[in-house]
C-alpha cells in the first residue's frame, strides 16, 4: 500500500513472497468468518493451556537464537533477528507447514536486500536529507486522501503493517538510491522505443494462457536442474506429438493449476507474472505452445489459449510508468550480476 513511489526495490524484493502472504491472510480472514461461534469446551481450555505454556517458554529460545547467523553476505551477516523481524510483520498469517519455505524466501530477499545495500555504498549513491522527506510526505498525503486509513498518522500506519518509519526511510534510501543509478542514462528517445515495441504492457491486452511446471526451487545441484531441463523437454515433446495439453499438464505439472489442466486465467503483460514468463507468453498466437522457459519457480511450458485486445493508448499518458518499468528490469539485471559475483554462504 505504502511502497508505490519507491516501486522498483518493492518489485525486486517483494514478488511472490507478498502475494503469498496476502493469500495466508485472505484465507484465514475467510475461515475466521465462516466458522460458527463455539463455547469454550475444557478440551480447548486445555489446549490453549497449553499453548499458553508454549509460548511463556518461548521468548527464551528466540532470544537464544536470535543471533544465530543465517547467511553470510561478501562477509557481511543475516541474523535470524533480521528474519524474525519480518517473520513479526505478519503475525500469525502464515501457516506452521509453509513457514520453512516463507523463511527461506525471507532470506533470499534479505540477501538480495544485502546485496543492493552494498552496491549502494560501493558506488558511493548518495540521497539527501530533502529527498527522503519528500517521499516521506508523499505517502502522509497518500494516507490523508485514503478514506480508510482517516485520522491516522503514517507512523500509525506503519505499526499496524509491522513496520516503522526509521524502516520506511531505509526503503526510500535504497530505492531512490537505485533510481538515481538505473534511470541516468534512460532518456525520451528510449522510451519512446521502448513503447513502441511493448504497446500489448500498456493497452489493457490480456492473454489467457496454461501451463505445465516442473518446479525446481528446492533443486540446488546442476545435476538436479539438468533433470528439470530434460523433464520439461520431454513433456514438450508429448504435448509437440499431438498429446492433449491439459492432460499432460494434469499428469506432470507441479503447479496447483494442474487441477484446472494448467489454465492460468487471464493476464497482462506487466504486474502479474514474473517477466520472463510474460515476455514469452506474449510472444506466442493462440493454440501456439512455448519452448521450455525458465523462472525463479522452475520450467515452464506454455499454451496461449485466448488474448483480448487492448484499446488504443497514447504514449505521454503511460510515459511514467514505462520509465518505471524500464528500470524494474534494469534492476532485475543488476541483482543477478550482483548475485552472479557475490560471495554467498547460506546456512540454513
């Protein structure tokens, strides 16, 4: 809600991880509301005695591991407190058997966070006093406009999000940091190219499209991922040999949209997939069935199966936000080459 002025760091760390969360807190709101008022029985009173018990022993264990380091960084550690601190932001959102996984993807966008924070320094970006408090009055005027947050201050705000504003200031730092690096040489001229060959991002064009996963998140070996790359292709290879789409992808995907033989619904081309899945689903015509595409998830296959055209837009109306997402896939490239040359040990 708070992170549209400094939107390219919030592209680059918040991903997925944000989505999935959002999708914790909508199901368990749900559940919460659906579930018929209950009378407290003694089996639960022993239950939340329990609990009780669990969480008075607690504080004790995380204080202890509070400073376990979790990854080291060009030297530089990540505490499970730093993790704990963002783990805090969501409460109890998060389910006991995804929270592994929600840590680790915690962690990489820590590192990657980390990552940026020294190139930042190295390259010696400097923002100014007057700059931070510009933004910082921005997002007062934005919660002054929102009829929902009314009377309440960004500090306010703020807490109830699990964050602070010497945490918000630190994320403008970065962020205008970045801008101030990534749009330098980003002129009229480029934009304009840029445009003219992207229009599909900016007219409203939206493709309907399924697909077939072969996830290799939890694979770290090169043999592992070799595996993948062959899996998808001979799956690929079924689906090329006149095999039904939908049933190989309930056969084979590891994607939950499996159930629904891949169907992804509709998408455009910036803001809902991860851009190398985008660019090559848009690259596609109807019934036409993608090469293998790797994302940060795995292999994909794709099958575009219906586009709706955009309508006619002019191009000083979405100059901006071409500008923005010219360097949210600069910034995409900047962190890979950082990772690429990063000296990274992870520890857990």
């Amino acid at each position: 809600m708070l992170r549209g002025w400094y939107k390219p760091l919030g592209v680059v760390l918040g991903g997925i991880l944000c989505i999935q969360l959002s999708a914790f807190a909508a199901e368990k709101e749900t559940n919460k509301s659906s579930e018929p008022a209950k009378k407290t029985t003694e089996a639960s009173s022993k239950k939340e005695a329990s609990v009780s018990k669990e969480k008075e022993a607690a504080p004790a264990k995380q204080e202890d591991d509070s400073n376990k380091v979790l990854a080291t960084v060009n030297g530089e550690n990540i505490s499970q407190k730093d993790v704990n601190q963002m783990l805090s932001r969501f409460g109890n959102q998060i389910p006991d058997e995804q929270l592994p996984a929600i840590t680790r993807q915690i962690l990489d966008g820590l590192i990657t966070q980390k990552l940026i924070m020294q190139f930042i320094r190295d390259s010696k970006i400097e923002v100014s006093q007057a700059e931070i408090e510009k933004e910082l009055n921005k997002a007062r005027e934005e919660i002054k406009s929102n009829p929902g947050l009314e009377g309440k201050t960004l500090e306010q705000v703020l807490e109830t999000h699990g964050s602070s504003i010497d945490n918000l200031k630190s994320d403008i730092v970065i962020s205008l940091s970045l801008e101030k690096h990534l749009g330098k040489d980003i002129d009229d001229k480029k934009i304009k190219a840029y445009f003219d060959e992207n229009k599909a991002a900016y007219d409203g064009t939206e493709m309907r499209a399924s697909h077939i996963l072969v996830d290799t998140r939890e694979m770290k070996a090169d043999a592992e991922l070799a595996q993948a790359l062959e899996k998808i292709k001979k799956i690929k290879a079924e689906v090329d040999s006149g095999k039904d789409f939908a049933e190989v992808a309930k056969q084979y995907s590891d994607c939950p949209s499996k159930d629904k033989g891949g169907d992804l619904s509709f998408f455009k081309r910036k803001g809902q997939m991860v851009e190398p899945f985008a660019a090559a689903a848009f690259a596609l015509k109807v019934g036409q069935v993608s090469e293998p595409v790797k994302t940060p998830f795995g292999y994909h296959i794709i099958k575009v199966t219906e586009i709706k055209n955009g309508t006619a837009v002019k191009f000083d109306d979405v100059k901006q936000n071409i500008k923005q997402n010219m360097m949210e896939e600069k910034a995409q490239v900047l962190i890979r080459q950082l990772l690429e040359k990063a000296k990274i040990d992870v520890k857990i």
